[in-house]
C-alpha cells in the first residue's frame, strides 16, 4: 500500500510540473487539445521592450472587397507567417478591415467565418511565439469623425469591438488590439491633419472602442490596447487623449519620414548628415512627449518605396538608421510591407524568397546594436 502511494505522488508531481508556466508566462500542457493561457503582470512599458521589430501583413486581411486576394496578394499561409519568424521579425501586426464580412444595423453581426479566418491567421504568429496585433483598418467609409454622425459610428464601434474582443478574450498578452488605424475623414482637404472637432470625435472613438473591448472581461480587462493620433500622424499627437487614462495602453503612430524618399518618392536618395539630424529630431519629439512620462510607443507603419531597385542601398541605409533611431528611443519599429514588390515587400509572397534581405537585416539587428 505503501508503495501505491509513493507511485501515485511521483505521477502526479510530473503530471503537476507539466502544467507550469514557462519563463514567457504561457502555461504549458502535455496535452495541445488543453491551454491555459495568463496575463503577466508587467506594465505597457515592459511588455513593448520585450517585443522585437514587426513587419506588417498589409493588404491583405485589410483588402478593400471580399476576398483577402483582391488586391493582387496570395492567399496569407502559415508558411509565410514562418518566414517571417525565421528571419527574426518578432512582431506580426494583422490589419483587418471588417466591412464587407458585417451585417447591417441594429447588430452589425460579423460572419463566423471571417472571424475564423483572422483567428486562424492570428494564431500563425502565435504559434511562432510571436506578438500579434489586430486592428479595424481601412474602415474609414463609416467611422466618419463628424459631431453629426458620432452616435451611430460609436454604436456601430461598441459592436464590433465586442464582437472581436470577445472571440479572443482567452488569448493572452501576446495578443495586443489596436483600436482604429488612421482615423481621419477621408476624403476632405484636411483628412491628414484634421480639425479641432474631428481630432476630438477621434478621441470618442477610441474611448468607445476601448471601453467595449474591457467590457467583455477575461483577459480583455488585462489587454495592452494601442491608440492612435488623429490619422495616426505626429503632428497631431498634442491632442491625443488616452481613454479612461487607462494604463494598459500603447500609443501608435505611422512616419513615413521623410515623406520624399519614403512615401511620395520624389527624392530617391537619403543619408546625408542633414538627412540623420532631421530624422533625429523628429524621433526626438515622439520621445519627449511620451517615453520620458513612461508611455510606450509603436512605430506601427513606416518604410520606403523601391524604386526599380535603383535605390537599395540608400534604402538599407535608411532602414537602419531608422530603426536604430527608434530603439535608442525605446520605440518599437514595425516595416509596412503591402506585398507589392515594387513598393514595400521586403518578402516575395509568392514565391517565399526575400527580394530585400539586407533591408530586413538592418531592422531585426537594430535591437541588438
């Protein structure tokens, strides 16, 4: 008898450590039908200093149609998302546009079947061990940010978020939501600045957005959430407010800078003294304003345009400097990558091959230098 019970001790010590959390806070199982999953109690601040360099799944998830293709991509595959991991990316950003998978009002209902397939896409970054972000992007057509029209984009927002939030609540921290993308009002002469009323409709709506997705509870109350400025843009930042001035928040903005050489392509070359000191300074405003009062920040969208790969070893120079920039600022650096590659595609979907290594090179390394 007394043996039966010594056995039975050992077999339930092993049964015991195989369910312990490992040191990334995930619990562990023998058993992969079974997982616990846990919130670590660690700041917005820490838990950005623990993700690496991200790279951006754009157009794809965030198609303008029904179909993930519509805009010339493949199908997203797991093998892709492998990639990705395997050149020391550590952040997959998963934009999303939800429109044309919602029903109409009073419920909004998105179909099953597309949450299903963000969720399946989300768990290819997971399973890598990567940190995953999910946002509503390229949804500008409704979330108008107009005093007239706040009430029915706020009802609409609640919905969705809920909706969203909930299909995730048990996933744990590496899974970070991101309210809105760019909200602005499309369209108009000021969509990228914006005015006094629409910044502050802006503002409602992460708030909105933000209080449906801890409303759901689980480890949504927990959840690290990044907030935007007005269209994501640093010159707006002073009239960003963070809602509820909820702690677990990250702020994000997009800086395609300098917008000649990286977004308009008007100027093919960069690296001159000057051109170092201008991004400086840039960066150094992100950092006063938020880093030294201990808010993170994501450098969520940002890269340069190919030019016919005449301008490649300006671009490796500028990524680098970027994204070295950024880490010494604390700031964590995610590459736009539309899949087009005579744009930003650092990575050929097709056919799996990088077209610009040392460009995904420099920013994977900014965080070791």
């Amino acid at each position: 008898m007394k043996n039966y019970l010594v056995l039975t001790l050992i077999i339930c010590g092993l049964l015991f450590s195989c369910k312990q959390s490992d040191d990334t806070g995930e619990t562990t199982s023998n058993d992969t039908n079974e997982e616990v999953v846990d919130m670590r109690d660690i700041t917005s601040m820490e838990l950005v200093a623990d993700m690496k360099p991200g790279w951006n799944l754009g157009n794809s998830l965030d198609a303008e149609g029904i179909d993930e293709t519509v805009w010339g991509n493949p199908v997203v595959t797991k093998a892709l998302i492998d990639k990705i991991k395997e050149r020391g990316f550590g952040t997959l950003r998963v934009p999303v546009t939800w429109r044309f998978h919602q029903g109409g009002a009073p419920n909004y209902i998105i179909e099953a079947s597309w949450l299903d397939r963000v969720e399946e896409v989300v768990n290819y970054g997971l399973d890598n061990d990567m940190y995953v972000i999910v946002n509503i992007h390229h949804d500008e057509e409704w979330i108008i940010p107009t005093y007239a029209l706040a009430d029915d984009v706020k009802d609409r927002l609640q919905k969705t978020w809920t909706q969203i939030a909930n299909r995730f609540k048990d996933y744990n921290d590496y899974l970070i939501f991101e309210t809105l993308n760019e909200p602005r009002y499309e369209g108009q002469p000021q969509e990228w600045s914006g005015t006094p009323e629409w910044r502050d409709v802006v503002n409602q709506y992460h708030k909105t957005s933000l209080d449906a997705i801890r409303a759901t509870g689980g480890n949504n109350s927990l959840r690290h959430i990044m907030i935007s400025s007005y269209a994501a843009g640093q010159g707006t930042i002073d009239d960003l407010v963070i809602p509820n001035n909820d702690i677990r928040t990250i702020v994000s903005i997009h800086n395609y800078f300098p917008f000649e050489f990286s977004l308009s392509g008007t100027d093919t070359t960069w690296g001159t003294p000057e051109d170092k000191a201008q991004m400086d300074g840039t960066f150094d405003q992100i950092y006063n304003k938020f880093i030294v009062n201990n808010k993170p920040v994501i450098m969520g969208e940002w890269g340069s345009l190919n030019h016919n790969d005449t301008n490649t070893e300006d671009r490796i120079n500028h990524a680098s400097y970027y994204a070295n920039a950024l880490a010494s600022r604390n700031i964590l650096p995610i590459w736009w990558d539309n899949g087009n590659n005579d744009e930003y595609a650092l990575i050929n979907r097709n056919t799996l091959q990088w077209n610009f290594p040392k460009i995904a090179d420099a920013i994977i390394e900014s965080q070791n230098d």
